[in-house]
C-alpha cells in the first residue's frame, strides 16, 4: 500500500507552524514527516533552519501517530555513538515511530564554513556513511560495542542516491531507498539491484487546489522550484492521481510530498482528500 510523507524543511517556518502543519497532515491521513539536516539552507544561506534532531524530537512528542524522519541527517554532523543514541531515544519515546534518514552530506560548503571534517571528496564522505553504517549496527547489537540501552523498536534505515557505492550500502543495510526524482529514469534498471530495500521517491508540488488559479500556482512553483526538473509537478487532483498512481506503477511505495506553498494547513487538507484518500 502507497505511504504519504510530508517532506517539510524547517526552513522559514516557526516551531509553532512546523507542529501545526505536522497536527494537520497526521489528522488528513498522512503517515509521516521528514525534516531536512542542515546548518544552514543550501543556496539560501541569509535565511534561518532549525536544528533537525531537535524539531523532529518536538513534532513527536506532540503527534501521536505520524513517524517522524529526515530526508536526510548528514553523517558527519554526528558521531555515530552518539547518533545511535539519539535514535534509540527517540525511537523509544514516540514509541517506534522514528525512522532514520542518512547520507553522507549534499552541502560540502558548510562543512568548510563551520570546521566539520567529512572526508576530502564525495568518495571520502562514502567511506564515512559505509564505516558509520557498520558502527550503527553493532552500537544497536550485542557484541563489545553495544550501547545500553538497546532499541526497544526496530529502527528502518533510509538512504538515497544512485550512485554505485551507495547502491551497495542500500542493498546492505537499508529499508528504504529514495531515487532522487530527476534520475526516475534509472528506476527500472536500479529497482532489481537494491535488495529487500523498499522504494521511495520526493515529489515536490504546486497544487492547484480548488478555487486556486492554475497560471498563479504554475509561475509561482516554477520560479522557486523549476531547478528541480521533472522534481517538480503541477496540477489539479485528478492530474496528480494520475502521476502518483503511474509512480506506484513503477514500483515507487512511498512518496515524500514537498508543496510549493511551504504545506498550508488548507493544501495538505484539500491534497489529502482529493489525492491521498481517492
């Protein structure tokens, strides 16, 4: 069966907006959220973004059913001991709803900017997450590394990319893979090389949603997010069926919505019951 995420940057949103559109979509049939990992916003630097951990820690202490993840928290901000520690704890106060999103970080710059030794090179950042990833397993198991105490709740993993290193970490530790929306293309030649991994795909959209203008929300969607490519869809509900359902169709069972509008309450309502509930 199809999964619904909100994808939400806390990214010019208050604490307060972020557990208002979290309220809205976990009452609208949602069945997540995923924030972004960021000490600044990629190619936005002037504006603020909330500490990721943190806000998700918030979100779920105040929703009871949505799970709560990232697309996704960058390895290098955190050691793994201490992130496998995080993880367990949250896990176990949302009573297993947290999912952990990693990568290996998409925004060198900031590692420069604030000091943060990632590795040299995307294939240094790659060794990281691989060694990072074995670290994870054995800090939650139960040999000399194990940490106390152990999860209460199954912890899925979630990584993304195509690249050739990342599919082999898919194929060896993951249970969900997100394929970046502009290669979907790739989807049929990658979908049998990544394992027991199920998939997952970010959609940004400009919904038009009733009463709303379709050139308004076009241009506007367009000129904030048409860098995104074939990322980024537009359109009223029955055209959005019809681009989710033939998504389903290629195997995608999970979909990361980010809206154009940054997730007005009135968007995710109308959205979930002319897309999602039809």
């Amino acid at each position: 069966m199809t999964e619904w995420f909100l994808f939400l940057p806390q990214v010019r949103l208050g604490i307060g907006d972020i557990v208002e559109r979290a309220r809205v979509a976990e009452a609208n049939g949602f069945d997540g959220i995923a924030f972004i990992d960021h000490l600044e916003p990629p190619g936005a630097t002037h504006q603020s973004i909330w500490e990721a951990m943190t806000v998700a820690t918030w979100v779920a202490a105040r929703t009871e059913r949505l799970r709560i993840g990232h697309l996704v928290l960058c390895d290098a901000f955190r050691h793994p001991a201490v992130l496998a520690k995080q993880a367990v704890t949250l896990s176990d106060a949302c009573g297993g709803r947290f999912e952990l999103g990693l990568g290996s970080g998409s925004w060198p710059q900031e590692f420069e900017r604030f000091g943060i030794e990632s590795g040299d090179d995307a294939s240094g950042r790659a060794d990281r997450l691989a060694r990072d990833l074995d670290l994870l397993t054995r800090y939650w198991g139960e040999g000399e590394l194990a940490q106390q105490p152990p999860p209460t709740h199954r912890i899925p993993l979630l990584l993304g990319g195509t690249g050739k290193r990342t599919m082999e970490l898919v194929r060896t530790h993951a249970d969900w893979w997100n394929i970046p929306s502009h290669q979907l293309d790739r989807l049929p030649r990658l979908l049998p090389t990544v394992g027991s991994a199920r998939v997952s795909l970010q959609q940004m959209v400009g919904f038009v949603g009733h009463g709303a203008d379709r050139a308004t929300v076009t241009e506007r969607s367009t000129r904030l997010f048409g860098h995104l490519g074939s990322g980024l869809v537009c359109g009223e509900a029955e055209e959005l069926r019809e681009h989710f359902t033939g998504l389903s169709a290629q195997g995608v069972e999970r979909f990361y919505v980010w809206f154009a509008d940054l997730a007005a309450p009135q968007t995710l309502s109308e959205f979930a019951d002319a897309v999602i509930n039809a």
